[in-house]
C-alpha cells in the first residue's frame, strides 16, 4: 500500500512539473513586436511667411520680422492662417448661411441695348412751301382744308392778275409782228419784233407760265384772265394761308405741303451712351398706336453739341412710312443695339463695388478665402460690367453676400492696422514683402 501511494505521489510531482515546465516556457519567451512601416513624410507646401506677433508683415522667403523675431511659415493645409496677404477666411457654415455666390470671369461679347424714347417729325428735305410771284387775286380755290392729300400736279388755285394780262397781250402783239414780217422786211424791223417776244416770254416763264400754256396763248390768239397754280410734289396740305378772294403779293406764302413717305425721328442718348452711337446703325421701333408691330429706322445724323441740362445728345432717325401710317408728333419707344466689345472680359454687375472714387471685386479664392481686387471698369451693358483691367477671365468673383465679405474684411483691416501700430511701424524686408491692405473708404483692398 505505502508503494502504491508513493508511486501516484511520483506521478502527480511530475505531472505538476511537466505543467509548470510548459507554463513557464510560454512566459519566460520575449514578445517582439512588428516592425512598424514607416509612411513616406508628405511634404507641406508654404505659401508665404508672416509676422508670429500677427502685425501686417509678410514675406515670400524666411528672414526677420518688423518685431525682431523670426518670420514664421503659413502652409497651404492650414485653415484660417493660409489666408494670403489681402485674404480674409470665412468657415464654409459661414459662406453657407450668408448665401455667398461665386461666377467665373467670361471673356465674351458685350453689348449694349440703348432704350429711348423719339418723336415723331416731318423730314426737312420733303417739306415744300407754294407761293406766287406775280400779284394779284385768288379768283377761285380748289383745295381749301389743311390735311389734304395732294398729288403732283393738281389744280391748286386761280389767280387773276392785271400784269398777267398785260403781259399776254404784249406777247401776241409781238409774236403777230413777227409773223406778218415778210423776207424783205428790215432786218431791224425783225430783231425788234423777236427781241420783244422773247422779253415777254422770259417773263412769262418767270411768272411760272409754262411753254405748253404759251402754245395754246399763240393758238387761242386771246389772253387767259387768271393764272392756275398746281403743286409740284405729292404730299399732304399741313399749312393754308389761301382764302378765296383775298390779295397775294410776289413770295407769299399760300400752302404749305409735307411728303410724308419717309419720316424723321429725334432721340435723346445720355452722354455716357453717346460713343456707342454712329450713323448708319439700325434701331428697332415701336409706337403704342400700332401694338405688335415693329418698325425699322437707321440712324442718319448725331448733332455735335450736348444738352447741358439733361445731359444728353440730340439723334436723328429715318424712317420710311409707306401709307403714311405713322403720324409726326407721336412717340415711339426706340432700341440701338451696340457693341461693346466684341471680346471683353466680362463680370456680373452684382460683383462691382463701388465707392464713386474706385471699382472692385471680391475674388473668391477657394477653400473658403476670398480677397478684395481693385480693378478698372468700363462700360455695362445687359447685367455685365467690362473689365478694363485689373482682372483676368478663369478667376471667380464673388455676385453675392460680397457688402458682407466687404464690410468683414473692412474689419479685420482695422484690427491689423491698430495692432501694428502697437507694434511700431512697418518696415520693408525686401521685394517680397506684401504689407496687409490699408482701410479706405467703402471698401478694403
């Protein structure tokens, strides 16, 4: 029995052992921990270097600040700390909830639409005056109302006139004479009688008397009463000094007529349009009396003088106006498209501020930066501004939100300003050095 638990006492010490041996075998081996991958180290791009007490002071390469300390580097992975010299940053919840819009510079066509208001007038060239030039009485009157429509041609009055009268019979005694003059009459006796039938021929021709009613003088043989005066063009009566009975005298005015087959317009162009204005342009035209209906007028003439009240030019337009549709006196809404440019790099007119003094625009730089651009504007025309310089088309320009931006880079150039005045004043680190914008009025730049 004492054997037996010997023996099982053996075995359990070497069991135990055995377990221990494996227990410290695991604990007693080293752990050795994986070798780590080292990453490639990215390089961070700087984009400038500034001041560490925050004054003004920028520079494009490492060297002293105005403080006396080190400059430090701004990298392009920073947030608010990239902005450049110039550059405000606005967090993206920001540019979000004040409903900032961007649009990119176009290069593109520009033009303009010039709206006016004409009137309607007579064309000077077609107005005619009848008069006579003999004296004497209206006999008998053919056209007696002003807006009468006359053609070339017609009977417009009689008129009796002693001197008229006279006249003929002067002329058939003459032209008699001559006749019974036979080829051995005096020469003299031939040159008196056709030297006084072509003096009273020519008066005749004066008076308006035409050959063919001289031919049926010299047949009748018997002197006509009255003279028929008959208008010389077609046109309308717009003027009628004329009464039946009444005396005239040579050169007065009896009628007056208008052609009005082609007609005038005059326009007023504000001085600022005026250079986009030339003669020979096209304007479109429409007259409330006729809705629906446009007309077509070209500019003619551009008076050379200005009216120093409104500021504006006098343009004249014609204008056929077949059917005599179109009255003078009306008024017409009249449209000259011009050409600005026809290359011009172009900004929305939203994104133009403007003192009265200077022009710019917010330049939205990206990534939540934005900085104020001075620039040189030229003429608007249909909702854009021309950019004369200081911009380039492929940047983006700020078109809304851009008086918040303003009035927030307004503020932090104060800021600067007041702390680098605590600082001492700026001083020049060489040609890279790009000071903050200086405060103005209306905006910052």
């Amino acid at each position: 029995m004492k054997k037996l638990l010997t023996f099982i006492l053996i075995i359990a010490l070497l069991a135990i052992g055995a377990i221990g041996g494996v227990f410290w075998e695991k604990s007693s081996k080293k752990v050795v921990p994986p070798i780590p991958v080292k990453e490639a180290k990215k390089e961070r791009k700087i984009l400038y270097y500034k001041c560490p007490m925050g004054q003004p002071d920028y520079s494009q390469a490492p060297g002293k600040a105005q403080c006396g300390m080190d400059y430090i580097p701004v990298y392009e992975d920073e947030a608010e700390t990239a902005t450049g010299p110039g550059e405000i940053y606005i967090t993206p919840e920001k540019v979000q909830r004040i409903g900032v819009r961007s649009e990119e510079v176009k290069e593109m066509p520009l033009k303009k639409v010039i709206r006016t208001v004409a009137i309607v007038d007579y064309d000077e060239r077609r107005l005619f005056t009848i008069n006579t030039k003999i004296e004497g009485w209206i006999e008998r009157l053919y056209v007696n109302a002003t807006g009468r429509e006359l053609k070339k041609g017609e009977h417009l009055l009689d008129i009796y006139s002693p001197d008229l009268v006279s006249t003929q019979e002067e002329y058939l005694l003459a032209f008699e004479t001559k006749r019974r003059l036979g080829p051995g009459a005096l020469p003299e006796a031939v040159d008196g009688a056709e030297s006084m039938l072509d003096a009273t021929k020519r008066r005749l021709h004066n008076w308006d008397i035409s050959d063919d009613q001289i031919e049926a003088l010299e047949k009748s043989k018997k002197p006509t009463k009255t003279l028929a005066l008959h208008s010389p063009v077609e046109g309308i009566v717009i003027e009628k000094m004329a009464v039946q009975g009444m005396k005239v005298m040579p050169g007065e005015k009896l009628f007056g007529i208008a052609n009005l087959s082609n007609i005038w317009l005059y326009a007023n162009i504000y001085e600022y349009e005026i250079s986009l204005v030339k003669a020979g342009q096209k304007a479109r035209v429409t007259i409330n009396a006729y809705p629906g209906e446009t007309f077509h007028a070209t500019v003619s003439y551009i008076y050379p003088y200005l009216n120093t009240e409104t500021r504006t030019a006098k343009v004249r337009l014609e204008m056929a106006n077949p059917g005599f549709k179109i009255k003078p006196g009306m008024y017409a809404n009249m449209e000259i498209e011009s050409v600005i440019s026809p290359k011009a790099v172009a900004v929305p007119e939203d994104a133009v501020l403007d003192t009265g003094e200077r022009q710019a625009v917010i330049i939205d730089v990206g990534a939540g930066r934005f900085k104020m651009q001075e620039v040189k504007v030229g003429l608007k025309g249909e909702g854009y501004y021309q950019i004369l310089s200081g911009l380039a088309p492929g940047s983006k320009v700020v078109t809304s939100a851009n008086f918040l931006i303003d009035s927030e880079s307004s503020f932090r150039s104060t800021a600067q300003t007041m702390l680098g005045m605590e600082h001492g004043k700026p001083k020049d680190v060489g040609a890279g050095l790009k000071p903050a914008p200086p405060q103005h009025k209306g905006y910052s730049q």
